[in-house]
C-alpha cells in the first residue's frame, strides 16, 4: 500500500513540504536537493538490513551485497576526495566530529578551533558541547579584517601546543590556506584536522582547495554542497584508520545506515561527473552574484567578501534590522536564510546581527547569475520593509513566479502517488 493510504497526516504534510521547496527560494547555505536517485536509495530495502561491522568483517549474515553497496561508496569517495582511507558510516557531521576526538584524542587534550561567532561550529568546541567537557578546546578567532589570522595561530599554536588543530567552518566565507596550517600543526607536533562540511561539493568539484591529501583527517557531511543524502564520512590517513574505524564502530555508532550509504555512493557517483565541476563552479559564481548586489545596496559583508558559497551580512549595522527580523520578513517573502551571530555579534544568538546564506540549492535548480541578481534586489527590498506585510507579499508573489520556471522533482507527488 501507498503511504497516501497507510498514513494521510503524513502525506498532506510531505506534500506540504514538497511544495514549500518548490516555491520557495532554499538560501540556507547547508540546505540542498538530492537527486531522485539519492531518494530512492534513501527509500530501499537496503534500510532493513543490520550490518553492524565493516565491508568483509561483519557481525550480522546476509551483507554480501550491503558489503558490495558500502565498498562502493568508500572507493568512490576515495577517488573523489583523493583519499587513502573513508568511512561512510557516520550518521551525521556532528558524530563524524565526536567520532575523530574519541579516535585521536585523550581526555584533557588540547585542541585548537574557530570560535563559534567566527564561523566555527559548536562541535568545534562550543562549551555547550559534550566534547568541550571532555577536552580542552581553545578557540581563536578571525581578525579585524575578517580573516584567519595564521600568525596569532601560530602564536596561540606556540602558546598552547595543541594535540590537534582543527580548521573547517559553518559560516566563514574565505578560502583556507590548508598548507600553512599544516606547516604550523608541524612546528608544534600536532595533528590535523579540517571539517569541510559546508564546501566538500565545491572541493569535490574542483573549486576549492582539497585538504584531504595534506591534512591528517577530515570530517563532512554529505548532504550540503556536495548533495547526498543527510549523513557524515571521515577521510584520513591510513595510519588513523583503524583507530577511525574503532572510534565509529564500535565506539560510538551500531548498524550503519546502509539506506544512507547507498544514497551516499550515488551521491558520490553524481559529483565525480564532469557535470559537477559545472555545478560546483556555478555555486561560487552565484554567490559572487548575490554579493555585488549586497554591496552596492550598502551591506556590511562579514570576512571582507565570498570565496565559497555563502556570504554571511551584518544586518543590524547595516540597516538597523536584526537578524531576526530579517529571518521572519525573508521567510514571509517566500526566501529561506537563517540569522546568525556575526564576529563577536554583541546581540544573542537568538536574534543575532546578522544572516547567512548560499546558493548550492538554488544552483540545482539551475538559477545562474542573473536570477541572483534579481534574488538579491528582493531580499534588500524585503528587509528594508520588513515591517510592510504587504510588501512583503508581493515579493512572495514574484518569487513564485520565478521559482516556477525551475521546476522541482518534477512529477512527484506524495498526494498523487507518483
Ligand atoms: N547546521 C549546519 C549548518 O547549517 O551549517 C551545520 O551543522
């Protein structure tokens, strides 16, 4: 039986959910759309199966083609990354993260990583985290140009003499010069790791830097630019991987997600085509797109401009909106970005100084330069009025109109049953 028989709630609401995607612009920078062929994979029997263990040594009969799917996506992974070990079994970046402390670490280590308001992440030692009870994370900072400051880097790499240097952000918007942070780790003896969650499609692609064959691990998760499936995966080198291995399975996880890791190998199938250094390059110029508006409509742009996919914009110093309000006035308008706290934001983090955004699912949709131009001008015209309902509706009105010439997952329908 169909879904739309066994369960109406949950089919009016994924239908919902479709339709929201479709007529909404999706600018949350970690946000994407699979392939249809990533959700049928999600959607296999490969769910069914327990296959707690590693491709060859399970603990569970019946894997001989679950081994097949996971080998798959680890060598396809491998080659896309340039990688000498994978582990496709983390459920998520956040896991991923934990996954490679426990593999790396002792208690009480120190660790060096970005503070959350400078586009670090919370699992890079936010003191909320489970992580930053257990080790002594320390966080630096971008400088007043907005970018990492690799000799205060090396100072506090100096100062402190880290087990582990850890680069890879949520909302910094600049390239990273992964060989200099190598050269420091070197200096002071300690290990690397960058987590390239939000810009692995965009390496992938070829349009960024790919730390993998410098770096001593890597984390990310495969669901954002690189546009798998919702998952995490360790790169590393062969000498960490076993303890990689030990820290995921057993350590921390049980059965792996094998519907996941299907979806994953497809994914990674997709982004080693040469359509995806198309794709990939397209993000980066879009976001360059949405910036030139930004600028020329007086906005503060944090880290001084984009050279990824995202663009993080003080708000509040810009127009005198909060994060907040701009979230709720772009949301009415039919765009999706989240507020954000912005370097040293002096606001909380519930209604921060500013908002991040990205293009990598606007850009599977095909929208080029020229709709981010018309995207940027409705985004200053909602914020500035983000008090005028009506405005806002009418833009809501507009993005509609656009959204409907890049159709969305065409022909399905969770209502229809298509
Ligand atoms: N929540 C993700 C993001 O939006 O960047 C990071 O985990």
């Amino acid at each position: 039986m169909h879904i739309k028989q066994i369960d109406p709630d949950i089919t009016k609401y994924l239908e919902a959910e479709l339709n929201r995607q479709r007529e909404g612009l999706e600018m949350i920078p970690s946000e994407n759309f699979t392939s249809r062929a990533v959700l049928e994979a999600l959607g296999s029997v490969a769910t069914n199966k327990y296959a707690e263990g590693y491709p060859g040594r399970r603990y569970y009969g019946g894997c001989e083609f679950i081994d097949k799917i996971e080998q798959l996506a680890i060598d396809r992974a491998k080659e896309l990354f340039d990688a000498e070990h994978v582990n496709v079994q983390p459920l998520s970046g956040a896991p991923a993260n934990i996954a490679v402390y426990e593999a790396l670490l002792e208690p009480g280590d120190t660790v060096l990583g970005m503070d959350l308001s400078h586009g670090g992440h919370l699992t890079h030692g936010h003191p909320v985290t489970q992580s930053a009870h257990i080790y002594n994370f320390i966080r630096y900072k971008t400088n007043t140009e907005g970018v990492i400051d690799l000799d205060n880097l090396r100072k506090m790499a100096l100062e402190h003499k880290p087990k582990m240097i850890l680069v890879g952000y949520s909302a910094y918007s600049r390239e990273i010069d992964f060989e200099a942070v190598k050269a420091i780790a070197n200096e002071v003896g300690a290990l690397t790791m960058a987590d390239i969650a939000h810009i692995a499609g965009l390496i992938a692609g070829g349009v960024m830097k790919n730390p993998v064959p410098i770096f001593d691990v890597v984390t990310t998760t495969t669901h954002k630019s690189l546009r798998g499936p919702r998952g995490g995966m360790i790169l590393c080198k062969k000498q960490f991987a076993k303890a990689v291995n030990k820290a995921v399975f057993p350590g921390l996880q049980g059965g792996p997600h094998e519907n996941v890791i299907a979806a994953k190998a497809i994914a990674f199938k997709e982004a080693l085509s040469p359509e995806f250094k198309v794709y990939a390059a397209q993000i980066k110029a879009n976001a360059k797109a949405l910036e030139v508006v930004f600028i020329e409509n007086g906005y503060n742009i944090m880290f001084g401009k984009t050279e990824n996919h995202l663009l993080l914009v003080d708000v509040m110093s810009s127009k005198n909106v909060t994060g907040q309000q701009a979230e709720e006035a772009l949301d009415k308008a039919g765009i999706t970005v989240n507020k954000n706290m912005i370097p040293d934001d002096p606001r909380s983090p519930f209604d921060p100084s500013g908002i991040r955004f990205g293009t990598p699912a606007l850009t599977t949709r095909g929208m080029r330069e020229e709709e981010m131009k018309q995207i940027a001008g409705w985004m200053h015209e909602a914020i500035i009025n983000h008090e005028d309902d009506a405005k806002l509706a009418a833009i809501r009105e507009d993005v509609k109109q656009l959204t409907a010439r890049f159709p969305l997952y065409e022909g399905l329908s969770y209502e229809r049953g298509e």
